[in-house]
C-alpha cells in the first residue's frame, strides 16, 4: 500500500510540473551609438601591439648597442 501511494505521489509531481505553461517574452531594444572618429589614424589593435612590441624591440636592440660600445 506504501508503494502504491508512493508512485501515485511521485506521478503526480512529474505530471504536475511537466504540464506548466512557461511564458517568455521577446525584448528587442533600440539605442543610438554615438561613434567617435578620430583625425589620426590609429589603426586596429593589431597595428598598436605591433608598435608596442616595436619599441621594446628597439629599446633592448639600443641596450645591446651601448653595451657593445662600451668595451672600452
């Protein structure tokens, strides 16, 4: 009799919750961006790395020349 009430009470709470009705909404919103144009042309973020990694390139290529100079 225990199993009988058991698996009633658990077919209820599956049938239960497997027959809500979920309700979903679709919010589509508008919004103006403002884009701000510069007069430089600072390139993409690729250009920028490659000058970063430029002048670290030449500040360890200045070190190696004065270390070389300074032999003396």
């Amino acid at each position: 009799m225990k199993k009988v009430f058991i698996i009633a009470a658990v077919s209820c709470a599956i049938f239960a919750t497997s027959c809500r009705e979920t309700e979903t909404k679709e919010v589509i919103v508008e919004r103006e961006v403002e884009v701000k144009v510069d007069s430089e042309d600072d390139g993409g973020i690729l250009e920028r790395a490659a000058k970063e990694v430029d002048k670290e390139v030449n500040e360890e290529i200045d070190k190696g020349i004065d270390k070389i100079g300074n032999d003396d």
